[in-house]
C-alpha cells in the first residue's frame, strides 16, 4: 500500500534547553548546564518523524521573520518535510524553555509568537491532518469543517473544547492530559503512559494496552511526538488498532535514545524489524 499523504498543522519552535539535578520548585532558583539550542515545536517534530516514517508530509506552521523561522524551516526542508505552505509572521518565532532534570522528568513552558498565526491553506489535499494545540483551535476548527480526518495530540489539553475534541478521528494524550479530560467522550483515544507503554481507549474504556521495550533513554522530550506521527499513519493505513499501538510505542522508545527533541527517528522498517526481533 502507498503510504498517506499527511500533513501536520502546528507549531514550530526553537528549544532551549537547560540540563538541571534536580527541577526547581515553585520560587526557588536552580543552577543547571549550558543551554543549548535545538529545533523543536510539535509540529515540525511530528512532522519530521511522519517524513522519516515514510509519508510525504507536509507541515502547515508559521515562523516569524527572523533568522531562527529561517533556521527552522531550513532544517525540515533539509529533511524533506514539504515547507510550501508555511508562512512567516511578523511575531517572533515560537521559543520553548525546556528543562530537564537528571532523572529524565521535564518541565516546557511554551512562548508561541509566530505559532499563532497558523493558516490553513484552501488547497490543502492529503488523506489525515496531524494537529497539536501549541497553536489556536480555529485551524483544527476549519479543518474538521472541511471534513479531513484529524488527528489530535491534544497537548497541551488546556486549550481543547469537549466539542473540539469529540469531533476528532483519534485523540492523543499523556497520562496527565488524560486525567484532565472526559475519555467517554472521545470514541477513539490513546494514552500514552512514558516507559509504561500505552493504551487504547473506546468511550472511555480501555481496550487494549502494549508495554514499552527496555531502552538505554537519554531524553524523553518530543518521544511522544514520535508516537503521535507513527500512530496516525498507522492508523490511516487501516493498520489493526493493536498493532499501530505497538509500532508507535517503539517508535517512542527508539526517539528517548538520542538527546533533542529531533534526535532519535525511526522508519517504518526500523521499527517492524525491532518488534519482529522482540517476539
Ligand atoms: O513535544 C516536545 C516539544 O514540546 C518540544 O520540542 C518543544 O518545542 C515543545 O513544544
């Protein structure tokens, strides 16, 4: 079967990134490392592990006018991640300041600037649409209104709508937007659970769950992008629920192996080769 056309609306941002002991609670200052900087933002991640997956994909993003957008988008096109359709804004380009403690757990604050101002082009033709909310809700809106299946990985789920979401194909989400959200609403829903693997939920019950492999992790963040890309074009291929569920949570724990939100991606084959090897 040819793969999916996908295209993934959403945000792209610079990470900058500070290594720490431990997180710091509220008030207090910590000392961490030297901060790097690394490309990121949902979007352009999940958009980069769709293209690795083997789809041409597209990504609908903004970027502001400066040399970070310039940089960003450089980076996806270098990748193969069609660009065409991302605009520049007068808005800076989307930060996110990432820190991450030695034992793996993160906190991201998000400044969105450009990422507001995401556009859906009127030609837009592929067979799914991956969306995340580090954008506003009226792309995901205009998209369910032209009918094209969505998928959302509704982090973060402050910004949902039970309507919003109830009118999705499939509904991503950690275990901590999970806990947020009413899952009856949502016919189709997974959660991911970190190195607990993940689950597949109907109407709020849970109906399948897979474990994660063992892994060497060196960094969690955007592991579930990766597991968002490979579930939905899984997903779009009519591939069985349970088995997407599981390719998708070892493309999760392959991405945990390298540092960066974009350092560990892994192809379709990588991953059916890993899981055969593993049964
Ligand atoms: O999911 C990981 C991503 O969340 C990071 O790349 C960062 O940009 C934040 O948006």
């Amino acid at each position: 079967m040819t793969p999916p056309r996908a295209a993934v609306v959403g945000s792209c941002n610079v990470d900058v990134v500070v290594s720490v002991e431990r997180l710091p609670g509220r008030g207090e200052t910590v000392l961490g490392g030297d901060p790097v900087r690394r490309p990121g933002g949902k979007g352009a991640n999940q958009a980069l592990a769709a293209r690795r997956w083997g789809s041409p994909t597209h990504l609908i993003a903004s970027v502001g006018e400066d040399a970070d957008g310039s940089w960003l988008l450089s980076n996806l096109s270098a990748h193969g991640v069609e660009v065409g359709f991302c605009q520049r804004s007068t808005r800076p380009t989307g930060v996110a300041y990432i820190t991450v403690e030695d034992e793996g757990e993160n906190l991201i604050v998000v400044a969105p600037g450009a990422n507001n101002d995401v556009r859906v082009p009127p030609d837009l033709d592929v067979d799914l649409v991956l969306c995340q909310l580090e954008i506003a809700v009226e792309p995901v809106l205009e998209l369910l209104e032209r009918e094209i299946p969505v998928v959302l990985n509704a982090s973060p789920a402050g910004r949902a709508s039970l309507d919003l979401l109830g009118r999705c194909s499939v509904v991503v989400v950690n275990e901590h937007e999970a806990s947020t959200l009413d899952l009856a609403i949502l016919e189709h829903c997974v959660v991911t659970r970190g190195r607990r693997g993940a689950a597949l939920f109907h109407s709020g019950r849970e109906v399948a769950s897979v474990p994660a492999p063992p892994v060497q992790a060196v960094d969690t963040v955007g592991a579930g992008d990766v597991f968002c890309a490979a579930y939905a074009l899984e997903w779009a291929r009519g591939v069985d629920p349970v088995d997407a569920l599981r390719r998708a949570v070892y493309a999760g724990a392959y991405a945990t192996t390298q540092p960066g939100a974009q350092g560990a991606l892994p192809t379709r084959e990588e991953v059916v080769s890993w899981i055969d090897a593993d049964s």
